[in-house]
C-alpha cells in the first residue's frame, strides 16, 4: 500500500514492523528501506548501562552521540554490503554485518 500510494521510503521503528513481503515490494520499487536492526542500533547508547558509564549532560550531547552513532552504524553497514557485492542493500549490509559481529565475539572466546 506505501509503494502504490507513491511512499519513497521505509525506516523503521520498532521491531520488525514490515512483512517479508513488503521488504520485498520495496526492494523491487527501488524504495528506501531502513530495517529496525540498523534503526535501533543507536539507541543503545541511551540504554541505562550506558547512562551509568557515559552519562549525558544535555539534550545536545544526546543529539551529538546519537548523531555519531547513527553514522557509524550507517557507514559500517553501507561498507560491509559493498565488501559482500551487495551495495546499497541496507539489509543485507545489516544482516551480515551483525552475523559477522557475534561471530567474531563466538571466536575470540574460543566458542568456534
């Protein structure tokens, strides 16, 4: 229905709000879709660990960390897409970014 009413976009917001089926539908229109893994990442830096850690002191410290965490988020996954010949796919540059994540973790403590 987004596509049809003409929607050029999809960032989502929550966890996984749109069906297989959209993602789908967007990525045969040519529609620019944010999925929630890449979208929620940066709010983990508001998390009450970090606040313990890195408190933050004002509302433009919040909008500058958030800022930066949402730009290295989005350069790690546009980077990692195009390493794995999939440029421009924000969901396969997610996808693969996180599973390489947590594998590295999984070898370094000697799990693989």
């Amino acid at each position: 229905m987004l596509a049809d009413a003409g929607c050029m976009g999809v960032i989502e917001a929550g966890n996984m709000p749109s069906t297989p089926e959209a993602c789908t539908i967007y990525k045969k229109r040519g529609m620019l879709y944010g999925p929630y893994k890449a979208t929620m990442a940066a709010g983990s830096i508001v998390n009450g660990t970090e606040m313990e850690v890195n408190p933050i002191d004002s509302t433009d410290e919040l909008d500058e960390r958030l800022g930066e965490s949402v730009d290295a988020v989005y350069d790690k996954i546009t980077k990692t897409a195009t390493e794995f010949n999939a440029r421009g796919d924000l969901v396969a540059g997610t996808n693969i970014a996180s599973f390489l994540k947590v594998a590295n973790v999984m070898m370094a403590h000697g799990a693989v």
